[in-house]
C-alpha cells in the first residue's frame, strides 16, 4: 500500500485500534485501512491535536513522518528496531580501512555511472549532480509547460518523498534511520537518485496541468518510486556481497 497522508490542519476523526486506523477530513467520509497494510503514515502540516493516535500508530510498527505544507521533512517518529546488518556494522568504520574505503568508493563509483547513463544517457562530467539537475530542470520547465516557481515547489516535494522512500529501503536491509550508516548512504545516493527521478519525469509523456500540481506529482512519483526502490535494492544487495567477501 502507498503511503497514507494525513493533512493535519483538515483532520476531523482519527482512531487506531488493533486492526485498523481510521480518518476523515472535512466534508470526507471516514476512511479505513489495515493496519498491517500500512508501511507509512505521512502528516502534512502542524498537527494540533491527535497526537496519541499517533503515537499508537508508532507503537503498532507504522512510521510516522511530518511534513512542512511547502513539503519539506520535519521529522520522523518510528520505534526503535534491534535488527542488525552488515551495512550498519560496516558502514561507519569504512574510513578507517584503505582497504574497506576502496572497495566503498568503487562501488559507489559504479553505481554512480550505472544511474546517470541509464537516466540521463551520458557521462559528460556527471560528478557535478548539481549542474545536471539543473540543466534537467530546464528540460522538464520546457516539455512540461512549469513555470520555475511550479517547478521549484515539486521538486521540494519528489525530493522529501524521495529521502523517506530511500529510507525505507535502507530499513529493509537492517539500517536504521538516524545511525551513521544511513547518513552516509542518504548523503552519496539521494542526490544520485533525485537525478534518475528527475530523468525519468523528463520523459515521462504525461502532462501536468491546472491547479493540483502537488496531487499530480504524487501520482507521477507513485508510479516511478517502484522501479527505482528495486534499483536502489539491488545495489545495495550488490554491497553487501562486497563486503562480505571481504570478511
């Protein structure tokens, strides 16, 4: 199941029992869904009230993130998890091996011109992300009809999508939101996969239009999150058996 999102400053109802949460917002009928079908509850806005829902949310395995209006993280509430991984025990003490570094920077390497020249399809001083993001943007502003400001705003909201689906992945693998590990792995891969998804919504065929651009580009990126999260999954699969060769 997709993401549930919450619009805090329009919530009317909330309840979560052992089985199901329940919403509604204004002029909404109530909503249900499964518990166990639920891998993420995204609050949009300040939340004022409802907060022990919430909590119950948390304790019941849902992560729960919030959300600025404009798109931007605030912060997450998740319980903690004691799942251990070669990544997280590795990851922080790379630095401190020349051997270890190595073989981190090479995968990262690879990965890096995999990404670009399967998006992007050349390798012209793509270590520069920022400028080729840039020079994306002006593609995507063309072909898609934004002005800058519509622009600005939606890739405010792909790139906080993005960083909580990355995570996901991260946690499948036994990485830990907040510990070293993920940091570094956020810091190397989010800016890389922010290129592919930009890419990606370049060739996409279909428009955005009118006013709900933000409603648009949640259904865009719901339908380009898949095959990018079983990328990411399998590069990391491919570190993993780096490193345990190593042992």
């Amino acid at each position: 199941m997709a993401p549930i999102s919450i619009e805090a400053g329009r919530l009317k109802f909330c309840k979560v029992d052992s089985v199901s949460l329940r919403i509604s917002g204004e002029n909404e009928a109530v909503r249900s869904f499964p518990l166990r079908a639920i891998r993420l509850l995204v609050v949009i806005g300040q939340a004022r009230e409802g907060l022990d829902f919430l909590l119950n949310c948390v304790e019941q395995g849902i992560p729960v993130q919030f959300v600025h209006e404009n798109g931007r993280l605030s912060c997450r509430l998740q319980m903690l998890d004691d799942r251990r991984s070669l990544l997280a025990d590795w990851l922080p003490h790379i630095d401190a091996n020349p051997c270890w570094l190595k073989a981190y920077k090479t995968w990262h390497y690879e990965v890096s011109t995999r990404v670009i020249l399967r998006s992007w399809g050349r390798l012209e001083t793509w270590q520069d992300l920022d400028k080729v993001r840039d020079q994306i943007g002006r593609e995507i502003l063309k072909s898609k009809h934004l002005d800058i400001t519509q622009f600005k705003a939606l890739l405010v909201w792909f790139d906080s999508w993005l960083q909580l689906d990355l995570l996901g992945v991260l946690e499948v693998r036994g990485v830990q939101a907040g510990s070293e590990a993920s940091q570094k792995l956020l810091q190397d891969l989010l800016p890389l996969y922010s290129i592919w998804l930009a890419c990606t919504w370049l060739k996409d065929t279909k428009q955005l239009s009118g006013h709900n651009t933000t409603e648009q580009a949640l259904s865009l990126y719901g339908r380009l999150i898949p095959r990018l999260k079983e990328n990411m999954s399998l590069e990391l699969k491919e570190l993993v058996s780096i490193f345990e060769k190593m042992v």
